[in-house]
C-alpha cells in the first residue's frame, strides 16, 4: 500500500492491463508465456512464464514513479542489498499511458518474512548512505500543502469530509513531528507484507514504489501500529522487531501522532476504494466510525 494512494481508475481493469503488458512485452524483447493476475489495485502485478513479475501502472500514476523504482533498484542492486531486482532491460516501458516494469521473481510463491527479519531489512537499509545522484523526493505522506484534497465518492458525504479534514490536519503536523531518527532513504511503506523469503528462505524488500528521503520513524510506524492498535503483531513479536532494529518507536514522544497520521493513511487509500464493493465501503465506514470515537480498531480487516 502506497501511502495515501489515489487506487487504480475503474477504467483499469485486468483486461486492459493484459493488452498493455502484451505490448510492453514485446517492445522489452522478453519471452512470451503464461500470464498470472498476481493482484490488481494501484497497479497490476502479473506472474509471467513463472519468472518474471510485471507490474502494469494505472494510467494516472506518473512515469516518474517507475522511473523512481528502477533507480533505486539498481543502487540496491549495486550496494548486494536484498531488494528486489529488476530485469536488466531498458525500462520502464511506456505503453497507453501506464508505465510497466519487469522483475526478477523473488520465489514461485508468497511467504513472508519473520518480522526479526523485517527489522534487520529496514535496519541495513537505514544505514546505507544515499548515493548522490539517486533523486529521491522528500517524502510527504499527505501531499504537498495547497494541493487538492482526494474525492471519496464511495463514502458518505460526513465521512469524506472527515477524512478531507484529516489529511490537512496531517499535512501541517508531519513535518513538524520531534523526529529524533536521523533522516535518510526510506522504504516508504515498510511492512512484513513488503519483505518477502526467498527460495534460499533470505528476506527480500520489494514494491519500491513510495521510497522516499525522509525520517526512518516512518518506516517503523506500521509495524508499531499493527501491534499496539491493530492486533495484527503480537507483543513478543513487536518486541522481536524492537531488539532487530535496536529502537522503540512507540517509546518516542511523537509516536500518538504519527500512528494517528499512519492510521489516516490507511484508512484514506481503502476509501478511495469504496465504490469496488460493498465490502470496501463497509471496511472503511468501520475504520472512519473508529477514529472519529476513540473505539478500538482491532476489529480492522487486513487490506
């Protein structure tokens, strides 16, 4: 989940994804074979000749985004860090409008890594000094200030307005949080859903998508949220992560905030979905009824 993505159009579907891939195939000069639908959303991801992963941008996701991921893939490619690879062919290929990339498959299936493992990933990867010329933007989770506020058409009209709210309140706030982190290149969504075991069982970072410049406390602010709120880590899990990582997050003083700022995140990229199904709507009205009252949120569906 990139933060406080706008989702994939209804127009994006899987069939016009697959057209778009066909092409970009064939323009990359890669071999055909037999096309997975892996998972749809802000993007489409494919599972092709069981080798190879594509991901097939919505039309309104820029290209400078991709262009983004296969720059940082081959910095962390170049420093052995285990991040996904992508293909070394030029990418990422324009077709349509939507921007693919190709990559290496990390295994045939999904298994994903012990979250001891996650921490040492965002660790390491916390400790590498950013090469200059990589051109990471500043990360600003909620937009820049003054831009346009998102539309949630599948919302009620309170609730939209609520989340609209939320998100200008988490514009102001974020950059003036008490970081004590030292600022640096960041995963962006960095979770136990984002690193997974590879064929060797080696943990390996992937979706490079929202990696940003920014302070590390972001990157281990799920985590803490998904254990302290959410339920979905247990206690000697988290406490697992914490010795790995060799810092609390939930122990600094802006911890309240920002888990609220993470939890706005979250629940404004599933709003935007809540025209896909009742379900979705159903989920995010929960999670807006939640915050708006201090009600616990260890009910929440994992999306």
């Amino acid at each position: 989940m990139a933060d406080l993505a706008t989702g994939a159009p209804s127009s994006f579907t899987e069939p016009l994804a697959r057209r778009v891939l066909a092409k970009a195939v064939d323009r990359a000069d890669l071999p055909r074979g037999p096309v997975e639908l892996i998972r749809i959303g802000s993007n489409a991801v494919f599972r092709i000749a069981g080798n190879l992963i594509a991901r097939v941008a919505s039309p309104s996701a820029p290209l400078a985004t991709a262009e983004k991921q296969i720059r940082v893939a081959r910095w962390l490619a170049a420093e052995r860090f285990p991040a996904t690879r992508a293909v070394d062919v030029e990418q990422p290929v324009e077709v349509d409008g939507c921007a693919v990339t190709f990559w290496e498959s990390v295994a045939p299936g999904t298994t994903y890594a012990p979250i001891s493992d996650v921490a040492a990933v965002i660790r390491r990867l916390h400790q590498l000094p950013t090469p200059d010329g990589l051109d990471l933007p500043e990360i600003e989770p909620f937009g820049p200030a003054g831009a346009d506020l998102p539309d949630f058409p599948g919302l009620a009209p309170d609730d939209a307005c609520f989340l609209r709210e939320r998100i200008e309140w988490a514009r102001e706030a974020f950059p003036r949080l008490p970081f004590e982190l030292p600022y640096g290149a960041i995963h962006g969504d960095a979770n136990v859903g984002n690193v997974l075991v590879d064929t060797a069982g080696h943990p390996v970072l992937i979706d490079l998508d929202s990696f940003a410049t920014g302070p590390r406390e972001w990157d281990l602010i799920q985590t803490a949220l998904f254990a302290t709120r959410l339920g979905w880590h247990s206690r000697s899990e988290y406490a697992d992560f914490v010795r790995a990582y060799g810092y609390d997050v939930t122990q600094w003083s802006g911890f309240e905030c920002l888990a609220d700022m993470r939890e706005i995140a979250m629940t404004s990229w599933l709003s935007k979905k809540a025209t896909e199904s009742q379900a979705t709507a159903r989920e995010a009205g929960r999670r807006i009824s939640d915050i708006r009252n201090g009600a616990p949120r260890t009910d929440w569906g994992a999306y």
